[in-house]
C-alpha cells in the first residue's frame, strides 16, 4: 500500500467529518428555510454541497492510489438551532476542529515522511483558512450590525450575496 495504515485511518476519519459537515449545513439550511431566512438557505445548502466534494477529493485520492474507500455512518445533526448567529457560531466550532484534524493528518504525514498526502492536504490548508474567515466575518455583522429582526434581515441579504459567490 502506498500509504500507511496509520495516515489512511485518519483519511477514512476525515471523510467522515466532511459527510457530518455536509449533513449538519443541510440541517441548517433546512432550517433557515423554515424559519424564513432564504438567503442563509442558500448560503447554506451551498457550503453543504462544498463539504460534500471535499469528501470526494479525499475519496478520489484514495481511488487514485488504488485503496478501497470506507464510506462512514453520518450522524444526526442536533435539532436544537434556535438562531441563525448561533448556527454561525456552531459552523465556526465546527470549522476549526476541522482544522485540527487536518493539521493532525499532516503532521503525521511529515512525520512519515508521506510527501504525497502532506502534498495532498495544502489544498485543505488553504481551504480551512477561507472557511474560518468566511464564519468569523460572518459572525462580526451581527456586531456591527445588530441583532434585532431588520438586522437579522440585512444579514440574510448578505448571506444570499454569499451563496451567489462561492456558487
Ligand atoms: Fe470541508
Ligand atoms: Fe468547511
């Protein structure tokens, strides 16, 4: 095998933390909808579909390795969102522990001296970066902005800006 056992475990793990995060912004966006925010919905149901090709990329790398894939159990998002700041501020959490697991895989690529995989990661690197930013700048508006229900409006304008750019 071309990688170890080791470093393909944790590719496996993170497969499965991009389908969880693919399935709780569906969860979101879901949400959003419901509760009349369609711009978030989009915002969101974009950034699901995002998470879901980071899935593939790591699933095609494996393919292109010749390595059989597992595709993991996704889990059941909580049903508890009671704002749209805090579904922010949840993405934001989540985002940066997807960071860890990121640094996590390529520290121990480096120390495995597994230059495909530590070469394969820059692009998540890089992606990390832009998604902590993209949720902390979100999350900045509702300071700036406010939080009562024409804020939350202007808010929802800027996400339906959002989800037209990153389409
Ligand atoms: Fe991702
Ligand atoms: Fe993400």
């Amino acid at each position: 095998m071309k990688i170890s056992k080791n470093i393909l475990q944790l590719l496996h793990e993170q497969i499965g933390i991009e389908a969880n995060a693919s399935n709780y912004y569906l969860y979101v966006s879901s949400w959003c909808k419901v509760n009349g925010y369609d711009g978030a919905s989009s915002f969101f149901q974009n950034h699901s579909t995002e998470e879901r090709a980071h899935m593939l990329k790591i699933i095609q790398y494996l393919n292109d390795l010749k390595i059989d894939s597992v595709i993991p159990q996704i889990q059941k998002p909580s049903q508890k969102m009671k704002s749209l700041e805090q579904a922010c501020k949840i993405s934001l959490d989540n985002e940066r522990k997807v960071s860890q697991a990121i640094d996590k895989i390529i520290n121990t690529a480096q120390k495995e001296n597994d230059h495909r995989t530590n070469f394969f990661l820059e692009w998540f690197v890089h992606e990390q970066i832009e998604e902590e930013d993209l949720f902390e700048s979100i999350l900045q508006k509702f300071d700036v902005i406010g939080r009562d229900k024409l804020a939350i409006h202007e808010i929802d304008k800027i996400l339906e800006k959002l989800s037209h750019k990153s389409s």
